[in-house]
C-alpha cells in the first residue's frame, strides 16, 4: 500500500509495507483473518511465489480459491475442499434416490388407481344416467365404462389423506 496503512499481510509478518507489495491489492488491512488463513495454510513466501507467476488478471481469482482451500484445510486437515465436495456429491445422490424413489411410489399408486378410474356400470344404470336415446347403450356387447381420470389428483389426494408423498 506504501505509506499509511501497512496491508493485512504485513501486518501479521510485522513489516514495511512496500508501494510495489504483491499482497496489498488481495489481502487489505481491514480483513486480517483472510491472510492469516493462507498464511497458516501455505506460507507466505508460497502465496507470493504463486501470485508472481500469475497474470494480473488472474490473481484476484487465486486469492478466493487460496482462501476457499485454506479454510476447508482448517475445517478439515486431511481432505480440505475434496472433502467438501465429496460430501455435496453424496448428498445429490442420495436426493436422487429419494426422488428415485418418490417418482416409483406415484407411479406404483397411479397404476393402482387406474383400474378403480374406470368403473362398469350396471345394465340398470345405464338408463338412469343417459335419459336420452342418442347413446348406443344397450345394443353394445361391451360393457361401458365411465372415465373418472380428470378428476385423479383429487382422488389421489384423498386417498392419501390429503398429505404428499414427498413430506
């Protein structure tokens, strides 16, 4: 920073901060703990090394994957960050499976109900439920159905007591 307020990085090593400091612009004074973390983790002189041989426009990226690794490395010494996202791919696969297995459950219940969605109806009925002789009701060798399938996500519901499968 050169001059008034030495950056986070010479404040913890306890020196001048220089005008030209590699750490200056990536660590500032008012978040100490940033540097603290990737100094504990890799060292300074390896921080340093590694943000020379980059780009400019690639350091400031180095710096929040530096950080993101040296506090998984805090959390977890032997695994770091890899453990994390071992965690979070274990995690995605067993939502899969539970949707896995929710998507089995409709469907095993969808199947079940579609017998009870279409109902025969009795040689009596027929004439109390189509008063008019348009229908071809009685000269039919097959029995009728009435197809109760719009109505199924009420039925379901019911069935289930108005609860979902997946809470």
């Amino acid at each position: 920073m050169g001059g008034s307020s030495p950056c986070a990085s010479c404040k913890l090593l306890r020196r001048r901060c220089a005008k030209e400091c590699i750490f200056a612009p990536y660590f500032p004074s008012n978040d100490p703990q940033k540097f603290a973390i990737v100094h504990k983790v890799f060292g300074a002189s390896n921080v340093s090394k590694m943000l020379r041989e980059l780009p400019v426009h690639q350091r400031e990226d180095a710096v929040s994957s530096l950080v993101y690794e040296a506090t998984a490395r805090v959390r977890d010494p032997v695994y770091g960050c890899v453990g994390a996202i071992s965690y979070l791919q274990n995690q995605v696969s067993e939502l899969q499976m539970q949707l896995s297995v929710a998507q089995a459950e409709i469907l095993r219940i969808q199947m079940q109900l579609e017998p009870a969605m279409l109902t025969p109806i009795d040689q009596d009925d027929k004439t109390s439920l189509f008063s008019s002789n348009n229908f071809n009701i009685n000269n039919s060798p097959h029995p009728q159905y009435i197809n109760f399938a719009s109505s199924s996500t009420n039925l379901i519901q019911d069935l289930l007591g108005g609860e979902y499968l997946w809470t």
